[in-house]
C-alpha cells in the first residue's frame, strides 16, 4: 500500500483524485493503463470513476454496452486474466471494433474489496506483459491497498463523473415510459441499441434523449 500512496501523492495536485489513483496503480503495476469503476446501486449503472488513457475508457464502454466482460466477472468476486487476443464473443468483437485492432490486448480485472465486500473493479490493460503481471497475488496485493484508500476516505477519491450515466438513466427512464416496460429490460434496450450501432452507451442514451424515448427508426 506504500508504493500505491507514495505514487498517488506525486501526482499533479490538479488531477482528479480518483485519477491519480488510477495513475498510481499503473505506475506501480507497470501497465499501459488502469480503469477503476464502483459497483451500481440498486437499478442505477455501475460508475466508472476514471481511467488513464483512451484505450482504458474504450474497454470500459465495452462493458457499459454488453454488460459483461472481465470488469462484471470481477464485479461477482473472481480475478480475471486474459491473454492477448483471447475472450469470448462479442467481447472481443466490440473491443476490437472500439480500438481499431484486431483483438483485444492483455486484461486483467480484479475486485476492489473493503473487508469482504467487493466495492468495485480494477481493469488493466498491457501490450506486453511482464511476468510479475500473471501473479494473481501481486495483482491483489495493489487491488487491496487501492480498495483500503477507497474505503479509509471516500470522499477524497470518490469525485467521480458522472454526466455519461445520468444521461443512460435518463434515457432508461424514458424507454420504461414509452415501451411500458421495466428497467432491466429498458437497459437491454438501451444496450441493444448501442451494440447494434457499434456506439458508447452514453452516446446512444443521449440519442434516446433526443428523441424523446421513441425508437430510433420510427
């Protein structure tokens, strides 16, 4: 846990503290880059708190747009490896449709836990990993000083922002409205139509907004 606040320290005192977090746990894991998001509450979307880079933001609107991938396996408790290239579909499509490539880089999602409760995730990606990165352990070790700076002072790290997800529950609150539906099912809506589209699920939610909630072709 040194290292992590010893490195999130040196940080411009300008940046987004969740930003340095995230900084810090790069620096010290030595990845391309590092995403950190926070579990949903009740109906709401998980919120991604801040990220380090393009490609980190990309894999995580995968997930905004699928709902799954390593960041929600992570989410229910378990670690995630993946090597370069590997995952299931349409993970591995979508990832390869946001950054341009041909597959996926190598990922890593771990829980982020105050005592036994997950609290959020940790997703890294690099391009070449080294060995120390296919050590769960060392992966846990850093993911549990990141969890402990979370849960010690909430409020220092947690700024997050949140205009993406606002507009996604608005849009899911206007496709409950107008397809009578519930919110699960205005989420897969919502989901869908991203997908299809091969769009962020914040840029689809604002599109909903737009129309007023009425599907897109009509």
């Amino acid at each position: 846990m040194t290292a992590v606040i010893s490195a999130s320290v040196v940080r411009p005192a300008g940046e987004p503290p969740a930003r340095r977090l995230c900084e810090a746990a790069r620096a010290v894991l030595g990845v391309d880059g590092v995403s950190m998001s926070m579990l949903p509450r009740a109906t709401g979307l998980r919120v991604v708190l801040a990220s380090t880079g393009q490609v980190s933001d990309d894999l995580e609107a995968v997930e905004d747009v699928l709902g799954l991938g390593p960041a929600h396996v992570a989410a229910a408790g378990s670690d995630v490896l993946l090597e370069p290239g590997a995952g299931a579909a349409p993970w591995t499509s979508l990832v390869a449709e946001f950054l341009h490539r041909s597959r996926p880089p190598w990922v890593a999602a771990v829980p982020l836990r105050d005592d036994s409760n997950v609290l959020g995730v940790l997703l890294l990606h690099a391009e070449h990993p080294t060995a120390a990165l296919w050590s769960p352990r060392w992966l846990r070790e850093i993911a549990g000083a990141v969890g402990l700076l979370l849960a010690m002072q909430p409020p220092t790290w947690l700024e997050a922002t949140l205009d993406g997800r606002h507009a996604a529950n608005r849009a899911i609150g206007m496709l409950m409205t107008t397809q009578r539906t519930d919110a699960s099912t205005a989420l897969a809506i919502l989901r869908a139509r991203a997908f299809a589209n091969g769009a962020r699920l914040d840029t689809t939610a604002w599109d909903v907004i737009r129309n007023g909630g009425r599907d897109d072709h009509g």
